[in-house]
C-alpha cells in the first residue's frame, strides 16, 4: 500500500529533532532565535527611519511650495 503524501506528513519529514548541549540549550534553536530577533530589530528600525524620511520629505516638500512654518516656541504660545 502507498503512502500518501499529505501536509501533514510532509510537515512531519520537516520537523527537526535536534538533541540538546550539555547546558541544556540546542545550538540550533539559540540561532534561530537570535535570526528571529534581528530581524525583527531591522524591521522596527527600518519602520521608524522610513517614517523619519517619509515626514522630512513631506515637511521639504511644503517648504519648497513656499509655505512657511513657525518653529519656535514663543510663536506656539500666542506671543
């Protein structure tokens, strides 16, 4: 009789059984983590940086046009 190849066997055959260090870690799932923080470190910095251009290129643009923005203090407080 044939095997049938579902999802879930096939999620099966890709588990990885990995066999612990002597400090009770598994290399290979330090890494993983690791990979998985950085990347979330680079998606939320490349998150804010983005944001940061996108408003500066806003605020240039008005600029440009001629608008003019009053910046100070003194001019927010109705003086």
């Amino acid at each position: 009789m044939e095997e049938s190849c579902t999802a879930t066997s096939i999620a099966l055959e890709k588990y990885d059984v990995s066999v612990p260090q002597e400090e009770g870690e598994d290399e290979g799932r330090v890494m993983r983590m690791g990979k998985q923080l950085l990347r979330s470190l680079a998606l939320g910095f490349g998150c804010i940086v983005f944001a940061s251009l996108m408003y500066d290129l806003v605020i240039e643009s008005q600029l440009y046009k001629g608008y003019k923005f009053r910046i100070s203090m003194a001019s927010m407080s109705g003086n």
